[in-house]
C-alpha cells in the first residue's frame, strides 16, 4: 500500500465519518461544522485526482461561501445550544428503510452497468476549457444547472429565515399572553 492509497483512505474515511455525523448529530452548528469537514476532505481528493481547478472551486464556493452562509443562518434563526428533537420510532424506522433501499439501488445500478472503456481520447482539462464549459449553455456547458441550484439554495434560506421568524413570533406571543394573564390575576 502506497502513501497516495494511505491518503486516499482517510480522506474516504473521514468523508463517510463527518457525513454520517452531519445528519445524526442533534445540534445543528455542529452539523455544519461536520458537513465543512466533508467538503474540505472532497477537495483534497479532488486535489489527489489533479482536479486543482475544481478542488479549489470546492474550497472557496461550497467550504468557504455555503458553509458561512448557513452558519450565519443558523446563527441569526437559532439559538447555537438548542438541540433537535428526535424523532419518533416509526419514523426513524421508515428512514432506515429508505436508506437501506436507496443503498441497495445504487450498488446495484453501479454493479450491473458494464463500464466500458471509450475509445475517444480524454478531454484536455485546463482551466480554459473548464471555463469555457461552466459558462456555456450547450450541450456540455454547466451555467443552466449552476442558476437553478442558485435559485434553489435561495429559495430554501429564504423559506428557513420565514418559518425561523414565525417560530420566533409565536414565542413572543406565548410569552406575551402568559405575562398578561398572570398580570391579571395579581390585580
């Protein structure tokens, strides 16, 4: 076993241990922290595989930018020491199932598909053809995914920052109302 495979291992390990930790973990700043720790080990098997272009637009888009937006989200929606609920048996039931059905599907998709060699030579991957790739909108050009993954990342904090608001409203009136009514009944 080479160093490269020794290196390999770990980054594989430690990308199945954070993620595992990323949606188990109760506390959700912890979450982020672990998904961050998931993104920095893809890049540096991006880096391993020679994908410098693209192990650096893992690190600064995804570990750098998302991952300090959902921070602050978290921040600014949350309390940093509240904990998730856990769910219900059944429902934790079913969520192994899915899971243990979407595993299956995916091994066996990946086991029957025949790889088969091409005979085209590789495409050359400078960071000019990447370019030209990820702002084309033909047949190999990337721009048309990036816009509606970037309208639904959007979408999605937008819709957390409003139920996060209604929550937060809703205690206020709770509190509201429970200090009118034991104001009341002193007086």
């Amino acid at each position: 076993m080479t160093l490269s495979d020794i290196i390999f291992y770990l980054f594989a390990g430690s990308i199945v241990t954070f993620s595992v930790l990323t949606v188990t973990s109760r506390r959700i700043l912890r979450s982020a922290v672990y998904l961050l720790f998931v993104l920095v080990s893809t890049a540096g098997i991006y880096f391993m595989l020679n994908y410098n272009f693209l192990a650096a637009v893992q690190l600064t888009v995804y570990a750098g930018g998302i991952i300090v937006l959902i921070i602050f989200s978290i921040l600014l929606t949350s309390h940093v020491s509240e904990k998730a609920v856990v769910a219900p048996v059944k429902q934790q039931i079913f969520s192994a199932l899915a899971v243990v059905a979407g595993a299956t599907l995916t091994l066996l998709t990946i086991f029957k598909f025949a790889f088969k060699p091409s005979a085209s030579p590789a495409m050359v991957s400078d960071v000019q053809n990447v370019g030209r790739e990820l702002v084309s909108y033909g047949r190999d050009g990337y721009a048309l995914p990036f816009e509606v993954v970037s309208i639904l990342l959007l979408a999605a904090m937008v819709g957390a920052i409003v139920l996060a608001k209604k929550e937060k409203n809703l205690k206020a009136e709770e509190t509201q109302t429970k200090n009118n009514t034991e104001n009341s009944s002193k007086s």
